[in-house]
C-alpha cells in the first residue's frame, strides 16, 4: 500500500482500481496493524464508503479534484466535522467537533478522502509519543522503539501503509522528529503558510501543521494544496504559493548549501554525522556549493524554546476547565473543586508537568527573568537565520535528530534527557523558518536516519527541490 499518489491516481483514473477498493485496502491494513495503536479513531466504514463512491463518480465524470483518492491520516489535534477529537488527552475524551479545520476543507474540496484521526502525544506535548492518554505509538520498523511525536500516529500511518499521506503538527520538531525515526518525509512549513484553524492549540506562536509523505513529491503536493491565506487565521500570511512539484526535479548545481558547525558538536551519533556527511558529498558531486557557517545563539535554543512553549501551554489550557466541553469530575461539590479535580483526573503528567513550568514563568516574581528574557532570546536566534540566508546561502543541512528512534522508556524518567531529542529541531520552529525531513540511509541496526533541509521563511520550494534531490541521490 506504500504507492506514490502519482501511480494511484493514474490507477484510478485507468479504472485498474477505485476509491472503494482502495480504501478498502488500507481499512484492512489498519485492521491487521492495529497493534502499533496509530490510529484513535477510524472513521465509520458506510461514511467513507458513500465518500470514495462519491469520488469514483467525479473521477468517471472527469470532473474531480487534484487529490482524488488520496487517502488522508489525519492528527488528532486537527479537526474534523461530525468526528471526535481528543487531542490524546482524557479531557476531550468526548468531544465532537462541529466544524472542519480548513485543511480538511481545502482536502475535501480536491476530492481526498480523510481516513481517520491519528494517535499522538498528550496536546503533542512529547518526542516520543508515550504521552498520549490512548497509549503508545509503536515503530513499524522495530516496536520494541518509539515513533517519535508528537505526530508518531501520522507518521506510522504513512509508513506502516495505513493511508497515503498523513497531517500532522508541529511545536519544536514533532513532525520531522517521527518522520526521521520512521523513516519518511515531513515537512515543518514556514510559520504562516498554513492556516492553523481547526488546530488544537499548544503554544500559538509556534504551532503548525505539517505535511507526512512517504516521498517528497505526494508532501510538496499536499503542501502546495494546503498552504495559502485563511481569513480565518489572523497569523496566516498572504503569500503566493507556488507549485512546488515544477521545481522539484531542478538541479542543484551552483546551489550553496550551508552546514551550521553548531549542529556537528557533541552529542550526535556518529552514525548519524557519517551518513549526513555522506549525503554532503553526494550533493557536492552533483555541483552544489557545501559551506560551512555559523549560527552562534543555538546553545540557548533549548531552554528559550521550553520556557516559551510552557508559558503559552499554561494560558491556552486554561481554557479545559470541566465546565463546557471537557471531562467534568463527578467527585467535585463546588466550582473551585471542578476546576481542580477535573484537570487533575484527567490532564496528564507531562501536561500537568509543563502547565506548571508555564504558570511559574509567566508569574509576577518571575516573567522578567524568564519569559521576557526568553522573547530576546528568540530575537538572537532568529535574527541568526536571517543572517546567514544574507549571505547567499540557498539552505542549510543538518541532522534531524541526535540518535535513531530510542526504546520505549529509555527516557520517560528523565524528562530533561527527552526534551534533548528535539535539539536540532526547536531552533527552527523559534525563527519560523520552513524545514524538511528527508531519509537518507540507516545506521547498523536498519533503523533510519533523517537529514533536515532547512530554508528561508516561504521558501518550501528550496525544501522540497534539495529533499527531492537528497531522495533520488540516496
């Protein structure tokens, strides 16, 4: 089931296949995988039969849309008219959205058919996924290991052949943190090139929604439809989006690629450093300049990026009281005692953990010298991104991540040791600048290592030209 879009859609449009078959087929998939726990929920079998009969007729009538039969995984963070959304949290164990997010509109309208709503960690808050509420994500390549997350449930969706592409979200590096532990494409856009309507909300001046391929191709594709200016996301920037697959097969010659030695210290598997090496020299073989540079504040990435996201975590949860649409506490007898007993039955720890971290940084003794400090912080680190692409720099390259997908509770007990999995990647979500997780190869254990291609804000299109050419080169 692991077929590029490109050769389903020719199928379907030759009539070797159907919607109906095909997503018959990945039901069946789900079905038989249903151990590595990606999926919260899938949608009702008539509700998408009556979609792909739907979709076969617009396909026979030579009227349907761009996407038509592209079957969608989507997180359970983003939201699906008539369809339960938790957030892999027990707080919204039984909410039923009564609107779509405007991703899943812009799907709908060119004929995709959405398949379910993905696993992920608690209000993806993890890098693991062993925080959702729903229990754990296993890596199709190895389930003795996590998939990564926060987006682990999408992403295991693509990989395992449980649908064609899959949306996930990223805060500070959970969507190419499981794409480069599962071994497929995940795009971080440019913060503003997607709407985040209909996306739960975990800290607002980072989030966003990203796109899983199993190829670079079918993600720039899903891109190209998703991206673009929403009335509805007053953070959505009104910038043309170009069509990315025209410039996918450019060549790299004559491109300077930057490789921040900051990403090359200690820390990094070797395995990991050889195999991005290696994909250096094969780009430098087909022409493109490798430069070496700088960008100096990426120490202080870490702890300006956990300091900001809490604080924004602790004001947007605020609003999952036990009083509209959350779990409500039967134990409670006044209002004080539901705010208090409903969060804390039904909130998990690691939530529980970074809405304190939140609180106590935007509290009066504290906010100048954490939070105000952090917001300067950020200044440096993105002005350092801006600096470098002055220089005639087209991207940068760096790993995905410091080590291949870990085992399952290797790091649970430490939470600081976790939060150290996403160091090559927060840096990128605090600057808003657009990123892509490509594979390119695997370490003596089989499992995958991911390269990241790391652009100038809206320009996915270099992302997707470099990660074409990393794809076909390795």
């Amino acid at each position: 089931m692991n077929k590029n879009f490109s050769e389903i859609s020719m199928e379907l449009k030759s009539g070797q296949t159907s919607c109906k078959t095909l997503v018959d087929g990945y039901l069946k998939n789900i079905e038989s995988k249903k151990n590595l726990n990606a999926f919260i929920t899938v949608f009702d079998k008539e509700k998408l039969a009556k979609r792909s009969e739907f979709v076969d007729s617009k396909i026979n009538s030579k009227s349907a849309g761009k996407l038509a039969g592209l079957v969608v995984a989507a997180k359970d963070a983003i939201v699906v008219r008539d369809e339960r959304n938790t957030s892999g949290s027990k707080i919204l164990e039984n909410y039923i959205s009564p609107y779509d997010a405007t991703v899943i509109e812009r799907l709908e309208k060119e004929d995709a058919i959405i398949i379910g709503k993905a696993n992920m960690d608690e209000f993806a808050m993890g890098s693991s996924n062993e925080n959702s509420a729903y229990g754990n994500v296993l890596n199709p390549l190895d389930t003795s290991r996590v998939p990564g997350g926060s987006s682990g449930g999408s992403v295991v969706a693509v990989a395992a052949g449980m649908s064609t592409v899959a949306l996930g979200s990223e805060t500070g590096g959970s969507v190419r943190l499981p794409a480069s532990f599962c071994g497929v494409v995940g795009l971080k856009p440019t913060y503003g090139r997607i709407s985040r309507y209909g996306l739960s909300a975990f800290a607002s001046s980072f989030d966003q929604i990203g796109p899983i391929g199993n190829n670079v191709e079918d993600t720039a594709l899903l891109t190209e439809i998703i991206a673009g200016l929403d009335t509805l996301d007053s953070t959505c920037a009104d910038v043309p989006v170009p069509h990315y697959k025209d410039h996918l097969n450019k060549s790299v010659k004559g491109l300077r690629i930057g490789i921040p030695k900051e990403y090359f210290g200690q820390g990094l598997d070797k395995e990991i450093e050889s195999s991005i090496r290696s994909t250096m020299d094969k780009l430098s073989r087909e022409g493109a300049e490798i430069v070496d540079v700088s960008l100096p504040n990426t120490e202080y990435g870490i702890a300006t990026y956990y300091i900001l996201v809490t604080a924004e975590a602790s004001s947007n949860l605020a609003r999952y009281d036990g009083i509209r649409y959350t779990h409500r506490s039967q134990e409670a007898k006044t209002i004080a005692e539901t705010y208090v007993k409903s969060r804390s039955e039904a909130f998990g720890e690691e939530v529980k953990r970074r809405i304190m971290l939140g609180t106590y940084v935007l509290s009066a003794g504290y906010y100048e010298a954490y939070y105000k400090k952090a917001q300067k912080v950020r200044t440096l680190i993105k002005n350092d991104f801006v600096n470098v692409f002055s220089k005639n720099i087209d991207c940068l390259l760096a790993p995905t991540s410091p080590t291949v997908a870990f085992k399952f509770g290797e790091k649970t007990k430490d939470p600081l040791s976790m939060y150290l999995s996403d160091v090559y990647t927060v840096n990128i979500n605090i600057a808003g600048n657009p990123a892509l997780s490509v594979p390119c190869g695997t370490n003596s254990e089989n499992m995958p290592i991911g390269i990241q291609v790391i652009s100038k804000a809206f320009d996915e299109t270099m992302c997707f030209r470099v990660g074409h050419a990393i794809e076909k080169l390795v």
